[in-house]
C-alpha cells in the first residue's frame, strides 16, 4: 500500500494562520494533516464497505521549513501490518524541478481499520 500526494503551501496553511507559530512557513499540524492524507489515500481502496480508518499514533519530525508558494509532495508506503493495525513510512519532500528534492518531514503513522457506523456509536 502506497500514496504519493502533492499539495502547495498556501498562507491557510502557514505556522501564523494556525496559531502553531509566528512565521509564514509550513505549519507542522499541516504537514502532519497532509501525511496523514497519504495514509489515508494509500488505505482506502483496501477498506470493506462501512470502514474506515483512524490515526492512532504519530511520530513525525520537521526537518526544514517551506515557503508560502513552496510545492510538497507527501507520501506513505506500508510498513506493517498487524490485522486491523497499519503502519506506515512516511515522507515529505520539495518538489524543486532540476533540483535534488530535499526531505522537510518523515515519520512514522499508524491507524487502524474501524466499523465506521460502530465506532461513531460509542462517541
């Protein structure tokens, strides 16, 4: 199970307009919410109907800023796999054409698979 996904840092996406810090730069609950997007992407064709996954446990260091404009590219690739429970690599990475691309993030994220309709109805 892999997900490549590419997103450009916008100014709703910077460290001021998530209240996470005082710089116009990549906020890092955004880059966490894009890495989690790769998991997602990367587990959904697998889910039986009525499923879905949640995020259970994130470990993800921020390596290098990005500016507003800036395009990520994220990606998740499967790591383990336990039943319910997957674990997946992931990578953040600028996409810098004619450039090597430099590594901004990675980690690890895991989540498991859940009844949709049952995990609601014990909130």
């Amino acid at each position: 199970m892999e997900s490549t996904l590419r997103f450009t840092v916008t100014d709703d996406d910077t460290a001021v307009a998530l209240g996470s810090g005082s710089l116009p730069v990549l906020a890092t609950p955004r880059l966490l919410a894009w890495l989690e997007a790769a998991t997602c992407a990367a587990l959904e064709p697998t889910l039986p109907a009525g499923s879905t996954s949640v995020g259970t446990r994130v470990v993800v260091e921020h390596l290098g800023a990005s500016a507003v404009g800036q395009e990520v590219e994220v990606s998740a690739s499967s790591s383990y796999v336990d039943g319910r429970l997957h674990r997946f690599a992931v990578a953040a990475r600028h996409v810098d054409r004619g450039a090597p691309a430099k590594v901004v993030g990675s980690g690890e994220v895991t989540r498991v698979v859940v009844d949709a309709e049952r995990f609601l109805s014990r909130l």
